[in-house]
C-alpha cells in the first residue's frame, strides 16, 4: 500500500530534482554569458528552458564551440545539433 509518507516523499525527492535541473540550467547560462554574450545568452535561456536534465549540453562542449569560434551548440535528444 502506498502510505501518505511515500507520496510526500516522492514529492520532496521530485522538487529536489527540479531544483538541481534549474541550478544546471542557470550554470550554463551564466557561462555562456560570461564566454558569449548577454543575447547569445538569452537565445540559450529560451532552449534550455525547455530541455530535459539528459539533455543539457555539458561545458566541455560548450568549451569545443568557443575554442572552435561557433556559437554556443544545445543537445537535442543526447546529440548535439547545429544552430541553423
């Protein structure tokens, strides 16, 4: 059976999960601010708003694109995609 202690920890672990999504999410933002700029910045901030935990690009990455001159690239579905 499943008690009203389970569900209210459920809940806790699923806003503690939230929470580690949108600290990442703010991370990677304020990295491509910082490397980018502000507009490239708020570009990102509207994909990353959408984009799951797995999906996120990982600042190495994020490293590769500026080393390589291109802008920032955002996973799509665990690739990589060009902006276009």
């Amino acid at each position: 059976m499943y008690t009203f202690g389970q569900y209210v920890a459920d809940k806790e672990k699923e806003g503690e999960a939230r929470g580690v999504v949108q600290g990442r999410k703010q991370f990677l933002l304020e990295f491509i601010r910082q490397v980018w700029s502000d507009a490239e910045a708020e570009r990102c901030a509207r994909e990353l708003d959408t984009a799951e935990f797995h999906d996120l690009p990982d600042i190495a990455g994020l490293m590769a694109d500026q080393a390589a001159g291109r802008p920032p690239r955002l996973r799509t579905c665990g690739r990589t995609k060009p902006r276009t």
